[in-house]
C-alpha cells in the first residue's frame, strides 16, 4: 500500500468533504444523531481536518496514562485459532474482542455538547492493506471525557453516517459505530494514539464471526476548501 498513492488518489476524486458548501447539502445533520455536531460550527470546517500529536493527546486526558499505547495490528496484535493475542498471551477469545468493542462503542456517557471541547484527531481514507484508492473516508473528533464523534462519508454512494464512540482509560482502545441505525453489528477500533499517525492499522468488525485489518491514512484538507 502506497499512502502516497491513497492521498492522491482522493484529492483527485474533487468531492470537498466535509467543507462548509458539503455540510450545507446534508440538511439532516442537525437531526438528533448527530447530536455531537450541532455546535461544531462555532470553528471554521478546516479545524477539523486538524491532526493531533501524541503529546497533545496526553496533555488532553490529564492524568489518565503515563504512556501512549499503540496497536499494530497484524503483528503484536493478531488473531489465531479463534483468539486474540497480545505478543504471545491470548487477550481474548475472538468473540469476546468483538463484544469489548461493540461494548466500548456503544457505552457513551451524556455529555453537555453545548459547552463540550472537542479536539480533531483529522481525517482518515480507509483502505484495505492491498488497495492504493479509497473511497470511504472518516472525520473524527475527540472529548476531554473520551467520547469519539465524527462523520463516515462514501463518495461513491454519498452515504454519510454519523459516527460515535468512545476511548477506554485502561487499554487506550478506541472504538467506533454507526449511530444512525444502519450497518448494524459494523465496529472500528484502533488505539486512540494510532490516530496521532498519518497511517496506522485498524480492526473493521463486520460482527463477531468477521475481522478485517484495514489501514487509516491521514489527509490533508483540500485546498479548494481552504476559503471555507
């Protein structure tokens, strides 16, 4: 996989993702899932095309890990024999992973989102390891309580889903669904300091019986966007 290649790849395609003439098309998104964003636009849409380091990610969750964590899928963590391994110690059977990220996903606490701070974590193509194209991207954003909230759009269907998650303070496991009622049992996770890389791996969970490892590559923010 070229990231290079997926980064041009998508400029080329000319959608404007998520500028302010995009959002503009999308009446719906003021509908009560996505809650997250109904004050997002108090910041100009390039700010949440922003990347965020390690260090700010630390900084952000005050007092919650000494050190980052990160997951590299397919090599320190990886499935055999129907198990979760953690270098050579099984984690978890394969279903009761799934089951901690559907878990994770789904235990968002209420927030006050009129007065939530949101840090952009950017945006990422998602792609499987052997693709040089994509055609599905993913806006996410973080709170200081660890609720993941975002945006998934498809330009080849134009399907947009609002997105919605959580980061757990033990593990650092960051996972992610669908909160629009579609693709049901469909789970994302990588760790929350993977998503300060411009490409990292990630678990696509289709339900508990399929796994997939995909890769997240950052992109920058088109420069057609830039006046937005």
């Amino acid at each position: 996989m070229s990231a290079v290649a997926v980064r041009g790849n998508w400029q080329g395609r000319g959608r404007n993702a998520f500028s302010n003439n995009w959002w503009a098309g999308r009446p719906g998104w003021n509908g009560a899932h996505w809650r997250h964003h109904h004050h997002w636009n108090r910041y100009p849409a390039r700010h949440w095309w922003g990347a965020a380091t390690a260090v700010a990610v630390t900084g952000w969750f005050t007092g919650w890990w000494d050190q980052p964590a990160y997951y590299n899928y397919g090599d320190t963590v990886y499935y055999q024999d129907d198990s979760v391994y953690y270098g050579d110690q099984v984690a978890a059977s394969a279903e009761q992973y799934y089951e901690q990220a559907v878990g994770l996903a789904e235990t968002v606490p209420e927030i006050d989102d009129e007065n939530a701070e949101w840090m952009p974590l950017g945006v990422f193509a998602l792609t499987q390891p052997d693709s040089e194209a994509s055609n599905m991207v993913v806006q996410l954003a973080v709170s200081k309580e660890g609720v993941i909230a975002g945006t998934f759009f498809n330009d080849t269907t134009e399907a947009t889903h609002p997105v919605e998650g959580m980061v757990d303070r033990k593990t650092q496991r960051a996972a992610w669904h669908f909160v629009d009622d579609t693709n049901p049992g469909l789970v994302m996770e990588t760790g929350i300091f993977n998503l300060t890389k411009d490409e990292t791996t990630a678990l696509v969970h289709f339900g508990s019986d399929q796994t997939q490892e995909w890769l997240m590559v950052r992109l920058e923010e088109p420069e057609s966007d830039a006046p937005n």
